[in-house]
C-alpha cells in the first residue's frame, strides 16, 4: 500500500488565498494517507487527502486530520486490507439426544 514518498503542495483553505503547503503522500489508495507540518499540523499532522493525481486541490477539514498515523490509518480505507477485518461464520451442527 505504501508509495515511494513525495512532497506535493495543496491550497491551505484557512489563510490568505493561494496560500500553499507541502504535505508528504504516503499511500496509493483513496484517501491518501498524507504527513504534513503545516496547516492542521504539528498537532494534527496525519491527514486523509485526495491524492494529486486526483486533481486534490485542497488540504481538507479539519476533520480530515488526526494526530497520530494510526488514527488515520484506521480511518482510511487502506485499513480494509487487513486480515482482522475477515469476518467469517462457523455453522455447528446439532446432534439430538
């Protein structure tokens, strides 16, 4: 899941217009787990954004950014994946007495 990592700049919403920052992508699903200082950052510096090959153009809400990796994580779709979300059933069967 894990790409080469990349700086990419996205619009800052919040400040001045135009106003830019960088933000490190870090993975290839949607949305992109992405690291940044700025913005919502250094607090909150784990963000799910679009990636920019998807044409993101902005770094999001705040709700959008969490304060650890796994927060994110966990909120992104890449956790999916994971062996503990395969769920399965196990039919018993009966034996009258």
């Amino acid at each position: 899941m894990l790409v080469e990592p990349y700086v990419a700049l996205c619009q800052w919403d919040y400040g001045e217009q135009g106003q830019q920052y960088p933000w490190i992508v870090l993975t290839d699903r949607y949305p992109t787990i992405a690291y940044s200082e700025y913005g919502f950052g250094p607090r909150s510096c784990w963000g799910l954004l679009c990636a920019p090959d998807r044409g993101c153009q902005s770094m999001g809400m705040d709700s959008g950014w969490f304060t650890t990796f796994l927060d994110a994580f966990f909120e992104s779709m890449a956790c999916i994946d994971l062996p503990i979300w395969k769920a399965f059933s196990v039919e018993a069967h009966r034996r009258d007495c």
